[in-house]
C-alpha cells in the first residue's frame, strides 16, 4: 500500500535522504525491491543487491564538496579574469590617478 494521507514534508523529515527512507518504510512490502544505499557504504550492499561482483577499488567520490567549490569558484575566477583582461582601460586609473605603462 502506498501511503495517501501521510506525508513526509508535513513531519519531522528534514532531509532527503530521511524522506526517501521515509517513503520506503511508509510503502512496506509493495515496492519488491528498493535500496537505500549511500556512497559512504561501499560496493557491497549494492553489487549484493545487484548481484553482480564488487569492482576493484573504492567508489569513487567525482562531486565531492571540495570539487564543487573548485569548479564553481575556479570558473568564477577564469570569467572575472577574462572580463578584467578585455576590459575598457582609461587614461585616468583608480580615482584619476595617472596609470603607468
């Protein structure tokens, strides 16, 4: 059965890791085969679950929090670079002053 009236946003769910396996408990048995699953846990439970062979090494870890920050704040960087290299330059610099070449 899956619930109608009940709803994870209303309660005391505050992520989506917490809804998702709200909504899994709230179904029981009428999903056949559902798994929650986080990187954090390894291969094992989803290649178990798969039935398939673990690969060789950890998972890997692509869109981590630092790469995020990285990619966002490096490509910020290049299109602020790139505007102030195309920019308009006055005679004057910053304020009047003489700019020197």
């Amino acid at each position: 059965m899956i619930p109608s009236k009940i709803s994870p946003f209303s309660g005391t769910c505050t992520s989506h890791r917490e809804r998702r396996i709200w909504w899994a408990r709230a179904c029981g048995g009428s999903i056949p085969r559902l798994l929650v699953w986080e990187p954090a846990q390894g291969w094992e439970p989803l290649c178990e679950f798969l039935g398939v062979p673990e690969p060789d090494g950890p998972v890997p870890r692509v869109n981590d929090t630092a790469a995020f920050h990285e990619g966002m704040v490096g490509r910020a960087l290049a299109v602020l670079n790139e505007w102030w290299d195309q920019r308009e330059r006055s005679a004057n610099g910053l304020h009047g002053a003489p700019v020197a070449r």
